[in-house]
C-alpha cells in the first residue's frame, strides 16, 4: 500500500511539474516569436524567430495561384508543430520579390499579384499583424546593422537593388527605388544580361553567333554556375562572357555610387556565390570610371539577411 502511494505520488509530481514548466514557458514566450517569409517565384522560406534567435526554418515550393493560402498554411502547421498559438506571435514580415508601396504589393510579376492588399487579406486569416516589404529592401534593412549607408545588390534569377542612406530605406515615390535591373546599358539592361537567366542567354546567342571552341558546348544545356565554373577552369569563351558582363555591371554600380554616395556596395544572390572571382571582376570595372573609391564586398548573411532584417523591423514595433 505505501508502494503505491508512493508510485502515484511520483507520478502526479511528474506530471504537474511538466505541466508547470510548460505554463511558464507559455507565459514567458508570450508574443515573443515572429514569422519571417521569403516569399520568391520558385521557393518560398519561412523562419520563426524571436527578438535574437531564429527558431526553425523550412521551405516550400511557391504555387502559381492561392499564395495567400499556401503561407497560411505553412504559419498554421508549423506554429502547432511547435506547440504555439497565433497569440503567441507578434508580427508575420513578408519580403515579397516585386514592388511594394505602403504595404501594398503593386506588381509582382513571378508572383501573379498587382494592386494586392497582401497583408490585409493574411492579417484577417490568422489573427497576426502582417508587415509586407520589399524582398531585397527587407534583406538591407538587415544587412545595415554594421553600416549606416549601403547599397546592397541581389544577382540571382533576376537582379535587385536596395538603397539605405543614413539609416533610412529609400523606397522612392513610387516603390521603385533601387531598382537598377531595368537600367539600359549598352542597349541591354542588367536583367538581360547579368542575372542568372541573363546571363545563360548571353551566353547561348554568343555560342550561336560564333564558332569559337569552347567547353561550354560540351553541356546540353548550362547554369550561370556552370559559366562562371568554366571560367574559372580557363575557358575561353566563357572567361570572356563573364567579364564582358560583369566589368560594364561594375561600371553601372560606379554610377549608382556617383549619385548616392553609400558607404558600401553589398553583392548577395545566387551568383554571388562565383565568390571573390566574380568580384574582382566587378572591382576592375567600378575602378575604371568611378569617381571614388567605396568598398565593394560579398554579404556575409547571404539568406539570413531577411530574417535579421525581419527582427529589427519587430524589435522597432516593440
């Protein structure tokens, strides 16, 4: 008989001590976590986080059409994942890659949005005041903790552009602020030839107008890091595309520096990955017409930029 108490005695302090620790946990957390959504053509990156420490990340595939339902559902599934409820959460920060004004996302090509009142729609779907951004604005609201006037530069499937200057976004009037993809340049815009797609489209009309050899021609078809890989290895061609491209983009940035004057040039994105090859050929041409000298450098933060600027968007709510 006192075996038995003893047992059910145990037991009860067991289960009320983990009942406890759990309601102070609760407590303790309350509206303490916050949602971070990378919200891009392709893939979609999701990251909860507290004011100083990112919690889990996941990624989904971005459908065609019901994004709002998609981001809904990755919230909710993973928020029961990890025992929580939408009260425990204070904001949800979407960067979305388009041009956002007001927090309305106005056109976002990859996306299928145009005059879309994204964070209204979320907000009244899962009960969390829902912020929406910029994808690359959000990345240099993170970036700018270590610089008061940056300009960070995104070279991935397209290319984007943010602008801070003294602490301060510059969005511009109509949210098109920073958005040098769409600048001409010898008759051809960054986008046609220095993003990821630009940038394998150069090199395919080149191997079609020219006969040179190349090892290039031994892919049936090639990435951008494919291209700059060849390069790398001493292809000819391919040495020579790279630079072509990469020397007038590096031109463009000295103008860019020309007007605004940032303390530093930040290169992010999927092909920022050709590492310091790609930036010195970058350097080489900022050099040649600059009219002083700034820092060019490759982020550190590469896809946690948005996440960190995520919490500091949070931390300044507080």
């Amino acid at each position: 008989m006192f075996f038995i108490i003893i047992k059910v005695s145990v037991i009860w302090n067991d289960v009320f001590t983990k009942a406890l620790n759990a309601y102070i946990f609760k407590l303790l957390s309350m509206s303490d976590y916050s949602v971070c959504v990378d919200l891009g053509g392709t893939t979609s990156k999701f990251s909860v986080f507290t004011s100083d420490e990112i919690i889990c990340q996941w990624s989904s595939p971005t459908p065609e059409n019901n994004i709002v339902d998609m981001i809904e559902s990755e919230i909710r599934n993973n928020i029961s994942n990890l025992n929580l409820e939408s009260t425990d959460f204070k904001a949800v920060v979407i960067g979305v890659a388009g041009i956002v004004k007001d927090g309305i996302v106005s056109y976002a090509i990859n996306l299928n949005l145009r005059d879309y009142d994204l964070a209204d729609i979320l907000e009244s779907r899962l009960g969390i005041k829902v912020l929406i951004l910029n994808d690359v604005n959000l990345q240099a609201i993170g970036e700018s903790s270590n610089y008061s006037s940056l300009f960070l530069v995104t070279i991935g499937t397209g290319i984007g552009a943010a602008l801070m200057i003294n602490g301060h976004l510059v969005e511009g009037y109509n949210g098109w602020a920073g958005e040098i993809g769409h600048i001409y340049l010898d008759s051809k815009t960054p986008e046609e030839n220095a993003s990821a797609k630009g940038l394998v489209k150069t090199a395919q009309n080149y191997l079609k107008s020219n006969n040179d050899d190349s090892s290039l021609r031994d892919f049936e078809t090639f990435t951008a890091e494919d291209i700059f890989n060849q390069a790398k290895l001493g292809d000819a061609v391919a040495l020579k595309i790279v630079r072509d491209v990469y020397f007038r983009f590096g031109k463009l940035l000295a103008v860019i520096c020309s007007a605004f004057d940032p303390e530093v040039i930040i290169i992010s994105g999927g092909v920022s990955k050709a590492g310091e090859f790609l930036l010195d050929i970058i350097k080489e041409g900022f050099s040649e017409v600059a009219f002083k000298n700034t820092e060019i450098l490759l982020s550190d933060l590469r896809e946690k930029a948005a996440v960190f600027g995520a919490m500091k968007i949070v931390r300044e709510l507080q």
